[in-house]
C-alpha cells in the first residue's frame, strides 16, 4: 500500500517537451495521504526526542532548574535564536514527557545513548519510502536527469552483473537523501539505447544514453531499473521527441 512497483508517468507541456518520471509512488490517495503524514509527524517526534535526549544528558547544567528557564515568545522576537532554542531545549526537558524520557534512558551508557540518538537521527531524516527518478527532454536543448533515489548505477550494475562496461548513474549524493540532477547537451548525445544486463539467471534491460567524449555511459533510472515495458516506452519517446520530433506513447504505465 505504500509502495509499488515502479510507474510510468508522462507529461507532455509542449509539443518539444517530454517527462518521464519512473518512481515507486502511488496514487496519492485520501487515506495513503494521511498515513504518509502521520509517518512525517512520527520522524519529527523521532527526531525532537533524540536531540532531546542528547541535551538533557550531555548539555543541561545540573544547576538548571524551571524556575531559570525563559519566556520564549520574547526571546524569539527579540531574534535571540540561540537563546531560544536552548530555553525552548529546557522547557521541553522539565515537562512531564521529557521527564518521563529522561528517567526512561538513565540506564543507558553515554557512549551507547549518543550513537543511539545520532542513528535515530540519521535514519528519520535520510530514510526515503520511496524513490522517484524522471528525464526530461527539450528538443534542440539537451536531456536532463533527476534522482532522488538512494542507490546509483555504479553501485548496482557494477557489482554481480555480467555483459556491462563503465556507467555512470545520475543517482544523489552517498548519503541517501536530497537529489541529484545532470544536464547533457544535445550535441553531446550520440545515442540512447537499451542495453541489457544478467544478474544471476535473470535478464534486466536499462536505458543508456552515449555522451560525446566520455568513456562511461550514463544510465537513465540508474536506482529503480523498471521493467522491460516501461524501458521501452521511455526509449520511443526519448527519440520521439529528441531525434524524430514525433511523440511517443503517451498514459501510464
């Protein structure tokens, strides 16, 4: 229900312009909306009590009491951001639920309780449910890439797959979050193509695309590598509107 296999999405806002957008969303439905809100809200309360927990343990004067604490509203208008948060920080610790969490992490060891706090951190704010690649193509400009996916091409066609040279994806930063995009010129572009590749018994075919001067080919969808049918309609109507001038398949796949 939350994720699915990759989709097809095509958009078309001029008769020079094609988007292929590849991602592993779904419909957006009233109640998907309101499970992937709840989830935004759970990471936001994941990560506020784990930046709560390092101050309350590594931060917090043992001399602080509720009655040094701050207002706050004067302190943000005044523009004080420093002084807020860390009042903000103190109010939060001697409320009832920072009080309940601090008793509820006493037995764990500092050194243990900061990498805890830190990869709650980590996973609440990189953790991606789902990933979305897309190409957009300008006749007479270029092809630009976008992807905000955690994986790239080097990662999964360079390890345990046969029959495939040098690619380069168009995947984010190591970190997994945030996204990456690439612009090549149409001069550039010699080719797009579908290659193919085995992992293990299986056969996946993937897009490519052969820049002018580069000896690695660039991987179009280089981290969701959707299936054969969506590769192809991808592929008509990448030539379609690039080479040809003549639009590809339009709908969903």
């Amino acid at each position: 229900m939350l994720t699915t296999a990759p989709r097809l999405y095509i958009r078309r806002p001029s008769p020079t312009t094609a988007e292929f957008t590849v991602t592993t969303c779904p419909p957006l439905t009233l109640p998907l909306r309101l499970i992937l809100l709840t989830l935004h809200l759970l990471r936001l309360v994941l990560v506020a009590a784990a930046i709560l927990t390092l101050y309350s343990r590594f931060l917090l004067l043992p001399t602080t009491t509720t009655t040094t604490t701050k207002q706050l509203l004067p302190l943000l208008l005044a523009g004080d951001i420093l002084t807020f948060l860390t009042t903000l920080l103190q109010t939060a610790h001697f409320s009832p639920p920072g009080l309940f969490l601090t008793r509820l992490v006493a037995p764990i060891p500092d050194w243990a309780l900061a990498l805890l706090s830190l990869g709650a951190i980590y996973a609440a704010v990189c953790f991606q449910l789902h990933k979305t690649e897309s190409v957009l193509v300008l006749r007479g400009l270029g092809i630009q890439t976008c992807s905000s996916t955690s994986c790239c091409a080097a990662a999964v066609l360079g390890s345990g797959w046969g029959g495939v040279g040098p690619a380069r994806g168009g995947g984010p930063s190591k970190w997994g979050w945030g996204t990456r995009t690439r612009f090549i010129p149409t001069e550039k572009i010699r080719d797009v193509l579908i290659n193919e590749a085995f992992r293990g018994f299986e056969v996946r075919y993937y897009l490519i695309v052969v820049v002018e001067g580069e000896e690695e080919l660039v991987v179009l969808f280089p981290g969701l590598l959707p299936r054969r049918k969506i590769v192809e309609a991808v592929w008509r109507g990448i030539r379609g509107c690039l080479f040809e001038g003549e639009g590809g398949e339009k709908g969903d796949e």
